[in-house]
C-alpha cells in the first residue's frame, strides 16, 4: 500500500470497471465475476495511477456483508484480485469507505476526513446514478459488458489533470457520456 499522501483518489468500484462480462466470456465462463479481472482494464487503471499520482479508494459492494468476518473475507478476496493485477502498489491506506451501500455519503464522509477536494478525485463506477449532483461530475462510468476501456481511461486521466495528446482528448471526449 502506499503510505505517501495524495491529493487524488480514484474512488473504485470493481464491477463494470475491471471485471465484465466480456472477461467473463472470454474466459469461457457466463458465472458472474469469481476473482479474475480484467488485465487490460487493470493496466489501464494502473497506467493511470502511475502517471497521474492517484490512489485508489474501494467502493465495490463485493466487499460487504452481513457480519464483520463476512466483510473481512470479502474485501481478502477484492485485495488478493487487485495484488494479482498488481495493483496493491496504488492502494491508499485507508483503502475502504465506510458503507459500499450508500456510496455517496460515504465519500463525502471519507474526502471530509482525508482532505480531499471535490476537483482532487474520481468515481470509476458501472452506476453513476448512486451519487450526488456534485459527485455525478467525477463519475467516469464504464458499462458491465465491456468494463473500461481506453475512452474511460482517457476521461479519468482529463478529470485527474493528467495530460492527453490530441488524439486522447478526442477519446476522453467520447468518454463523457459514458
């Protein structure tokens, strides 16, 4: 994990984002998402991590339960998918919000507490509908068939400050609406 201090987060939901039904396909398996992600998506995200100084902040609602031992097996195995995508490296200490189940308010909660500005992160999230007006603004919103794709990237990276050649400003264009 990375323990120096950021000013840009990347608030990540792992369905939709780096696990899809197209990894589920084409892994030959139509069962829903069962620890393997995407590698191109992870590379993107990782990429992204790298060039813009951001960390990562779980919002998945894979990492919930009924019971603390029940989260605790959940977000072992949401921490084991990232480590084999080597995404670890990226993580912000305090890597988890509060309540996966009411997303906004808990990174409302979580930027308040951390000192994180409104401009200073995004939301990588398959729902964009979960979140506040102000929130919906730092939504980059890949869909469940194909996870993120370069658009999103491009998007994430134009929402981050991180610099896009003509040719990715076009793309994070095209990733507005989605």
């Amino acid at each position: 994990m990375n323990t120096q201090a950021t000013s840009k987060i990347i608030f990540l939901d792992v369905d939709g984002v780096l696990a899809s039904h197209r990894v589920d396909r084409a892994r030959g398996d139509s069962a829903p998402f069962e620890g393997e992600l995407d590698p191109v998506a992870a590379g993107l995200l990782q990429g992204l991590c790298e060039e813009t100084g951001a960390q990562i902040v779980m919002i998945t609602t894979q990492a919930s339960g009924s019971t603390q031992e029940a989260v605790a097996r959940a977000r072992e195995g949401v921490s084991q998918s990232l480590n084999a995508c080597n995404l670890t490296d990226y993580l912000h200490d305090d890597m988890w919000i509060d309540d996966p189940h009411d997303k906004a308010a808990s990174i409302k909660t979580w930027c308040e507490a951390h000192g994180v500005d409104d401009d200073s992160y995004i939301i990588l999230d398959d729902k964009p509908g979960k979140f506040s007006a102000t929130q919906r603004t730092r939504v980059v919103s890949p869909d469940m068939n194909n996870g993120m794709l370069l658009q999103h990237w491009a998007r994430a990276q134009e929402l981050l400050g991180g610099e896009l050649s003509r040719d990715e400003a076009e793309l994070a264009r095209a990733g507005r609406g989605k």
